[in-house]
C-alpha cells in the first residue's frame, strides 16, 4: 500500500486526521502540521478532490542522510528521475530544513535541481526546465535532523485553491482554514440549516459552508494539480473520481432547505463575494447584502443557526481602540439579535474577546497565517451573558482585586497628580505627562490631554514574557483610568511592538476607518490645538516643548520665523500670535501641513499671510541657501532618523546635524538665532562657539516639571554675531 504525507496548518492535525479517516485511508498518523497514511491511488486521488483541510499531499519517491550538499546530489542523483518526468517537462523544488547541517532552502533546492538536470543530460536528453507558474512536476524536500525525505508534491499547489475566489478582501482568510473553522464552530454537525457572515469580506465561510452542506468537493473546480503533469499520473482513474464529484454535487444540491446570509459594509468586498459565488454556481442558495452591523436588523434572517464571522482588525498604532470598540458592538449585537443562535468569533487578541462580554462555551487556537488566534465558540443565552463595566462609565471600584504591583502603580500615580497640582495650576495646564516608566513593572508613558489619557508603551525587553506585559498594560490601563476618573472609551493605549508576519492587516471594510472624528481641540498657552490620540504614532502637540514654544513666543515679536520639520505647527502657531511678522513652515508630510493650517485657522491665524511648504527640508535648505533667503529666528527639530521614500538617502542626526545647523546659520539674518532641538539620547553636539558663532546648550531651560524624570529632547540656542 503506498504511502503519502498530508500537511496542514499548525493545531488542525485531529481535524484532517478525522477528514482522512472519513475519507477511507489506513492508519493516518498525525506529526506536527502533517499527517502520515495510506491508501491505494484511488483514494489518494480521492483525497486530493475532497479534502477540504489539507494544504498538500506528498507521496515521498526516496529517504536517504546527508549532512553536506555532495551527499544530497550523489543520492538525488541515482534516482530514476524518468519514471516522474519527461526531459520536455518542466518542474520545481521547494525545500524545508529543521535542524540540519543542509539549512537554506535555497541552496538546498538548486543541488537537488542540478541532480535532476544532470540525470537527464548523462542520460543524452534534454534537461527539464524550472519554471514557478504551474510546472509539470513539483518535487518537495525535507531535511530534518539530516534525515532527507524527496516527495511528488501531488497538489503542486496549495489545496486552498478550490477555483472560485478570484476577487479577495485586504486579508482574505484561507479557504482550508475557513472549513477547518466551519468544523470548529460545529456546522458539520447538521444540527442548524442557516449560516449568516455579518463581516463576509469575499465570502469565504459562506461559499466553503454551502460547499459542505451541498456536498461539493473542493477540487472539482481546480484546473490545475501537480498530479496531472506527473509520468504516473493515471488519466481514467481520474475521470472516475470527478464523474463521483459531479454526481455527488447534483445530489446535494437537491436541497432547498438550507440557508446561506453574509452582509458586509464594503459593497466593493460585495461585489467581490457574488462574483466568487457565480464561480462555483451558488448565485441562488447563498446570498450577500450590503450593509454594516447597525444594519443587521433590516435582513430577514432566520430564528437560530449558526453566526462565524472575522471582524477586520489591526495592530497599527491607533486602531486597537478602534477594534475594540467593534468587537464590543458586535457582542452587543449578538446579545440583542441572535439568543438562541450559536456564534463563532475569531479574535487574535484576548482584549478583542473579551469586548464581546459573553462566556465563551470551548476556544481553539490557531495560526491564521503567522498570526495567533483563537475561535471563541458561544451559545447566545442570557446566562453566558457578561456584564461588564460600561466603556463609557467610570469605573469607581477599580482598586478592587488590584495586584499589589498595581496598587503600587495607583499610589505612583496619585503621588505624580499631588506633586504637580500646584504648577499645573498656576500654569493653567491641562496637557501634561503624569508618569513614565517610574516603575520597573510598568514600562509606559502616560499623558494626560485634558479629559483624555494617551498610554504608550514602551517596547519590553526580550525577557518579559508578551502576555505578562499584556497584563500589565491592561493594569496600568485600568488603574489610570480609576485615578483619573476616566472612562475607558477615553483612554488611548498604543503597543510600540514589533509586527509579526502578516499581524499588520489593514482594518477592513471600513468598519472602524480613521476620521476627523478622532480630533479634539485642546488649550494651552493660550493657544488652541488640534490632537489625536488615535490615529498616528505622535498626538500632534509634543508636551515636552511646552517651554520650548514659550521661549519662541518670547523672542519673535516683529521678527521673521522659520519652522524646519515643522509637523503640525504647534511652535509656529506661538509664534504667529506673539508677533511674528512671518513664518515659514517646511514638512514633507502633506497631512501635518494641512495640520498645521487649521491649527492656525483655530488661532484665528490669516494663514494667506504665512508660508506653508511641501518638501523635503534637506532639499528645501539647500535652495534657500542658494536663494539667500534670510530669517530672524529659526527653529530646528529634526527626526532621529528617516528613509522616507521621498529622500534620496537617508538622514541621521547624528551623522547629518552640522551640516544642517550650518546651512541653518547661512540664512540668519546679523544676530539672528537658532533653536536646535533633537530627541536622541546618545546625541553628541559637534558643533562649537567660535568668533561667528555663539553655542549654547539650554536643555535645563526648557524641561518642565511633569518631564524633569526624564527628558525626552536636548536643545542649544546657537547665535549668529556676525
């Protein structure tokens, strides 16, 4: 009986072992994201038209050691390479390596080629060529603890191609994963007859679910296999295998009685859904509806089924609140509108989960591509019901159950708030820093902008275990919030952590897409100023140059003034009310400069009397100098480092800051002046005072109390006396 490898994603092992049984092999074995078994030809055939969790099926040719690539050709080459291809034929190597001497794939690939190649040639043949657009063979090798294990790769491709989706989402979910989930959430059980996808996307667990419950086999479509291109591929056996394919479908599509329902907000990901259900020829049992979930009410759904759905999530910065909040509308939704339903959520983060505020009945893990997730199963009654605090009520008991890490947070941050209280007043300041990373446990920065609370932190080091530095944003989340009287819709936490694999899928549909509704204005100084907490890396206001932009205030009345990386404008907009005949303002982003313009507009600032330039300041300098431009004062506070695809090179401050002052000092006007500012800590000034020029550092000048902890910028006030 031969013997054949099917692989599968990681934790759905038991699955395609169940599917493999169900589908008549002998003595599947389950390894890590493969499965061993056996079977005649004819039932691997049959597994290759109706598996729906398999991701490739290998029937390995030749096992053999090799611990250096001279022992990997000489085996490779003495396999008869004639009873697989043709010399005409084209074909592909695809390597893996686990702990071996033999590590890059690469390498691996092409010495396995050369023997193929070789084979033929000594052979007085023609060599086969390789080619990676659906080649005539594809062979697969596996090298683990130097144990070398050459395969036919029967599927050639991955099994998730079943032929009907050729229109995706931004991040459409894997077909072979959509069923293995669909297993997972219990619709194979034909307990319900009704599946309803309220975030469909391009439809996938519809079109997979109704594939089931049709009995459709998901290869029947599939015009390509790298079986078909193999020398021993067996042409009438085939035949017999979709002729039962397509009796089987005509068969299970004598049932009415069946319900398929996806509505999504993104009538693009619509269309896209109702040409892949043309595809298969379920344009009449599965049906897609454009709309959001404030919107689910208008279907004319049924009283009970089953509910899956894969809300669109992200891990940019600014939209983990964003996503929350969706998770937290749809678990309203599922309270409201489907008891007595089953539903299955899927969720790469316990946070997203929990938003639901509903007991989950079983959790699967699973990889959806590199990124971890769960499938939280529910049973939609009130007693699985969580009532949690409102997102939008302050939370009065939050000391409650504290760890005493926390309550050693919770005391930092009073004591924080008490030793501020009197400058904070006197300053009239409501934007401020009221902690960052004081304790060891909590390594974050916490503002306060106004009644908001902006938490970013810190990036752990490779010691601190991801979930316990979960656990302790989300402390140092919820004591902040308790300190301050906040509620939680109005604190704003940002992970800076390194994306993983595909973890940055964009949010989807729309559904929680940025907008001008995450804008508010704040005061300080006097002057108003536009924030988000949300959206981007920075909020807009640096809080550290509060005293920075105070000291510009003071110095530009009826002087010229210039703004080099300008951002939103905040140092200009001082320095406009302060007196400032004019200012320039130089950004490469076209989004901080439309900023820094209503900043102005909210200053009741005539912005046609002032400059606002679109360029790269580096350039931009090097043709004011040329143009002899002049400016009274100038401030300057660059990035630490940048390679936007806008420059040419990159720029480092530390390499690149003489060259910059100097240009700087080319267009001071006689005792004009400079404010340098930069925020990197290793920073070593390399510019000096000499006749002309008179260097200052005045860092000490402009660090307020809430960031005498830690100064985040160094600033010289560099004269012109010529």
């Amino acid at each position: 009986m031969p013997h054949f490898i099917a692989t599968c994603a990681k934790d759905l092992e038991y699955l395609l072992v169940d599917e493999l049984k169900a589908l008549g092999v002998e003595n599947p074995k389950e390894g890590l994201s493969q499965v061993k078994f056996e079977t005649d030809w004819k039932g691997v055939y049959r597994v290759l038209m109706w598996s729906r969790i398999a991701s490739r099926i290998h029937y390995p040719i030749a096992t053999f050691e090799a611990t250096n690539d001279d022992m990997l050709y000489q085996h490779a080459s003495i396999i008869d390479w004639s009873q697989h291809l043709s010399d005409s034929a084209s074909f592909l190597i695809n390597a893996q390596s686990f702990r071996s001497q033999l590590s890059h794939t690469q390498f691996i690939s092409q010495r396995v080629k050369d023997a193929i190649v070789d084979y033929f040639r000594e052979a007085g043949q023609s060599r086969p060529d390789v080619t990676f657009d659906e080649p005539d063979v594809v062979i697969h090798c596996r090298i683990k603890r130097n144990q070398v294990t050459l395969s036919i790769d029967l599927a050639g491709q991955g099994l998730h191609k079943r032929g009907y989706r050729l229109k995706g989402g931004g991040a459409p979910i894997k077909e072979n994963l959509a069923a293995a989930l669909l297993m997972r959430a219990g619709w194979t059980l034909k307990e319900t007859n009704s599946l309803y996808d309220p975030m469909c996307g391009s439809g996938t667990f519809l079109i997979e679910g109704a594939m089931m419950s049709y009995d459709i086999a998901p290869g029947l479509l599939r015009e390509y296999l790298g079986l078909f291109g193999w020398n021993q591929f067996n042409q009438t056996l085939w035949g017999e295998i979709i002729e039962e394919a397509e009796f089987r479908r005509e068969k299970g599509l004598e049932q009415h009685n069946l319900s398929f329902i996806g509505s999504d907000i993104n009538p693009k990901a619509v269309r896209n859904a109702q040409m892949n259900i043309a595809l298969i020829g379920l344009e009449d049992r599965v049906k897609i509806h454009i709309g959001g979930l404030d919107q689910v009410e208008q279907l004319d759904l049924p009283n009970s089924g089953i509910l899956i759905v894969n809300p669109p999530y992200s891990e940019r910065l600014g939209e983990r609140n964003q996503v929350k909040q969706l998770y937290a509308q749809l678990g309203l939704l599922l309270k409201e509108r489907f008891i007595g339903w089953k539903a299955s959520v899927l969720s790469p983060d316990k946070d997203f989960g929990h938003a639901l505020g509903i007991r989950a009945k079983k959790i699967y893990k699973f990889n959806n591509a590199s990124i971890p997730c769960e499938l939280l199963n529910f049973e939609l009654m009130s007693d699985n019901f969580i009532e949690r605090v409102s997102e939008s009520q302050v939370e009065t008991d939050f000391k409650e159950k504290l760890t005493p890490q926390a309550i050693q947070l919770c005391h930092r941050l009073e004591k924080n708030r008490s030793k501020l209280k009197k400058y904070l007043a006197k300053e009239n300041i409501s934007c401020y820093r009221i902690y960052d990373a004081d304790l060891p446990d909590y390594n974050a920065a916490i503002d306060v902008y106004d009644n908001r609370l902006h938490i970013q932190e810190y990036r752990p080091p490779k010691s601190v275990d991801d979930k316990l530095a979960t656990r302790r944003l989300k402390e140092i989340e919820r004591v902040a919030a308790g300190v301050f009287a906040i509620p939680r819709n109005q604190v704003y936490v940002k992970q800076r952590r390194q994306q993983k694999g595909d973890w940055q899928y964009q949010v989807a549909n729309n559904q929680t897409s940025q907008s001008n509704s995450n804008n508010f204005t704040v005061t300080e100084g006097g002057r108003r100023f536009i924030v988000n907490l949300n959206d981007y890396l920075d909020t807009g206001l640096f809080l550290d140059h509060r005293q920075t932009r105070e000291m510009v205030a003071k110095k530009v009345s009826g002087k010229s003034f210039l703004n080099l990386f300008c951002y939103t404008g905040s140092v200009s907009v001082y320095a406009a009310t302060a007196g400032a005949s004019s200012t320039t303002n130089v950004d490469m982003s076209r989004t901080y400069l439309e900023w820094a313009k209503q900043n102005y507009i909210k200053n009741e600032i005539n912005i046609s009397k002032h400059e606002f330039i679109r360029e790269n300041c580096l350039v931009w300098l090097e043709e004011a100098c040329e143009q002899k431009l002049t400016f009274d004062l100038i401030f300057l506070d660059p990035p630490t480092f940048s390679n936007s695809k806008r420059m040419e090179n990159h720029f480092d401050i530390q390499a690149d800051h003489p060259k910059l002052i100097q240009q700087c000092l080319q267009l001071l006007n006689k005792n004009g002046q400079l404010i340098f500012s930069n925020n990197f800590q290793k920073f070593e000034m390399l510019v000096s005072s000499d006749e002309q020029v008179e260097v200052k550092e005045i860092t000490k000048q402009t660090i307020t109390p809430d960031f005498s902890r830690r100064s985040l910028h160094r600033c010289w006030l560099i004269s012109n006396k010529s």
